[in-house]
C-alpha cells in the first residue's frame, strides 16, 4: 500500500479494489445529504446485524465542517479512517452504506462473494444478514463459493419450519427476521464443462435443507487424499525400519 506525505503529514491512499471504487461512488451521491439516515428504516433488522454481531460498530461519513468526505469506522469510543479498518470493515462497507442510506423494498441487490476476508462465524452472520433484506423486501442475488454461508442459510430454512417455543427449547437465537422459506430461495450450481457452463438448480429438503453434494464431494476428495498419504507415509517409516 502506497503512502503519500504532504506538507510533513502523512495522507493516506484512497481504499483499493472494487470496494474502494464502489465507496467512492457511493460517497458522492451521499455527500450532498451528509447521509442522512432514514427515520423509518425497514432494513434496520439487518443492519442492526451486520453492525453488531459482524462489525462491532459502524461505518460513516465525518460530520460537516471536518475533513469532507472521508469515511470513518466507529466502535466505542474509537474513530479511525476507514483505511486502517481491517479489510473485512472495508470490504463490507458498501453494504454496511447501502443498506443504512439507499435499499428500499423492491430493490435488487447483487452481492458478490461477500464471504471474502470473512472469519467462519461472520460468513455465518451474513447469510443472516441476507436473509433479513429478504424479508424486508429486498431481492438479493449473491453468488458464493462459501459452504458456511449455503449451511447457514439452510439451517435458516429448516428453522422456519419450527416454532417459537421448539426454538427457544433448542436454544436457537433466531428471531422472526432470520427465518425463511424454501419457496423464497432458489439455489443454483454453475458447472464448468467441456462445452461450457451448465446452471443447475440445487435441490432443497424440507427434511435435510440445501443440497451440499458439491461441497461434500470436494470434501470426500481431499480426505481420500491425506488417507492415501497417510498410508504412504506409514509404509515409508516401515520401510526405513
């Protein structure tokens, strides 16, 4: 990362990537406003989790009269530019903006991969956090390489099934906002070929929830593979023996 020094301070470089061309963007159609947030905000169940159990706090503009148009990572107390935020912070920043000042129901939001730089439990989190834009209105495309997103929402699935009661009774600190049904996810495989991609949609079982047939495959893969190595790693020590 390339840092500038102007006039005995140091400046820091614009954020990389995609993400920091999106926020730039985003940035300009906020500014005029300040960002002003929403009074009745109906994404607010999915940014109440995506700021609290996946960010610990939250991205924002500075106030006017400061430096304009910088974007900060508030958590307590703490206030840093979003540029010394960890990558995860600034990955997810556009969504975290997009959510809290533009998604309306009826809006289609593409995500791509949102899993990246994302420990387990946060990728877990943002399956979640889908599924409330889902419920508020929102239509959401997100393709994924993540396994613990797909179970995740599987899992959300299978608890729609249940009751408040059962759910409390199986110690499960889904909310009405996390729950959803099969009729309202539709999942599909892209499958490389030789004659090129084929889209296959993925079965869902109100029993066992979304098909991990590909995961597992790759999975039984690489385990067939440490036991073959294992067995030849045994069969060398009992040779040199």
């Amino acid at each position: 990362m390339a840092v500038q020094v102007l006039r005995g301070r140091v400046a820091l470089p614009p954020l990389p990537g995609v993400a920091g061309d999106f926020l730039q963007i985003l940035l300009g159609r906020l500014l005029p406003g300040q960002g002003e947030l929403r009074k009745d905000n109906q994404m607010q169940p999915a940014l109440d989790l995506l700021e609290g159990r996946v960010f610990h706090g939250q991205v924002g503009i500075t106030e006017p009269g400061t430096e304009p148009g910088a974007m900060v990572y508030k958590s307590g107390p703490m206030q840093i530019p979003l540029q010394r935020a960890s990558s995860m912070v600034a990955e997810l920043a556009p969504l975290d903006l997009w959510i809290k000042y533009i998604l309306n129901p009826g809006d289609l939001l593409i995500i791509d991969e949102p899993e990246a730089h994302l420990h387990p439990e946060n990728q877990r989190m943002i399956a979640r956090v889908l599924v409330r834009l889902v419920k508020a209105g929102v239509r959401v495309v997100c393709p994924t390489h993540s396994s613990y997103i797909l179970h995740q929402l599987s899992n959300l699935i299978l608890a729609s099934q249940l009751s408040a009661e059962e759910r409390q009774r199986q110690h499960l600190d889904f909310t009405e906002d996390d729950l959803i049904s099969s009729d309202d996810v539709g999942v599909y495989l892209f499958d490389v070929q030789e004659d090129g991609t084929h889209i296959k949609p993925v079965s869902i079982d109100t029993e066992f929830g979304i098909s991990e047939e590909e995961f597992v495959r790759v999975a039984e893969a690489i385990g067939d593979e440490t036991y073959r190595l294992s067995l030849a790693t045994v069969s060398g020590e009992n040779g040199r023996g």
